[in-house]
C-alpha cells in the first residue's frame, strides 16, 4: 500500500528527528509504519479505517473507564467524533508538551497499538 503525507506524520517525525540523526529518524518512522505492533500504516494510510478503528476504541474505553463522563458528553452531542479526531493522527503528541510528547512517543514505541 502507498502511503504520502497524512496530518499528523509531522509531530512523529519532528519528535524522532529531535532525539535522533536524519537517517536513524526515517528507518524508526519506516518501522513504526510497517511493524504490525505499531500499525501507523492503518492510521496514514489510505482511507480512515484506522481512525474510525481508533475513536470507536477511545469512546469505549471513556464509556468504561468514566461512565459518568462518557453519559455527559453523550447527553451534550459531544462524540468521540467531536473531540479526538484532532489528537489521533499526531498520537496524541502535537498537542501536549514536549517531555510529555517524547514520554507518548516513548510508551507507544515500548507498548504499541492496541
């Protein structure tokens, strides 16, 4: 599968180029998209599968983890859909503090998708 620039690739690529070379950089990003435990393939590949993947996990586990949270939001209108569209292609790192950015970065590198 072909896959170009997506929004959010920056962030990944910009926080690996701040702890790394050039070259070391790209074949982390390289493995990130084609390792399956990563599976950042799914989410700037082509379509939306993965994100759609991706907010139906996050909403179940804001239904299950703070019911009362997830019960509010639902009464206001205010999906999943709404909120977290704008944080998963950056895995959540283009919107946080640098420190806090690598320490994502560094738990998704040990850890993986889901």
């Amino acid at each position: 599968h072909k896959v170009g620039y997506a929004q959010g690739m920056a962030f990944v690529a910009g926080l690996l180029l701040m702890y790394m070379d050039q070259e070391s950089a790209f074949w982390t990003f390289v493995c990130l998209m084609q390792d399956p435990v990563y599976k950042l393939r799914i989410l700037y590949g082509p379509g939306v599968g993965g994100l759609h993947l991706l907010m139906y996990q996050i909403d179940a586990l804001v239904k299950q983890i703070l019911p009362e949270i997830w019960t509010h939001l639902q009464s206001e209108h205010f999906g999943v859909d709404v909120y977290a569209p704008p944080f998963i292609p950056s895995l959540f790192i283009g919107r946080v503090s640098l420190p806090i950015g690598a320490r994502i970065l560094d738990l998704f590198m040990s850890e993986g998708l889901p």
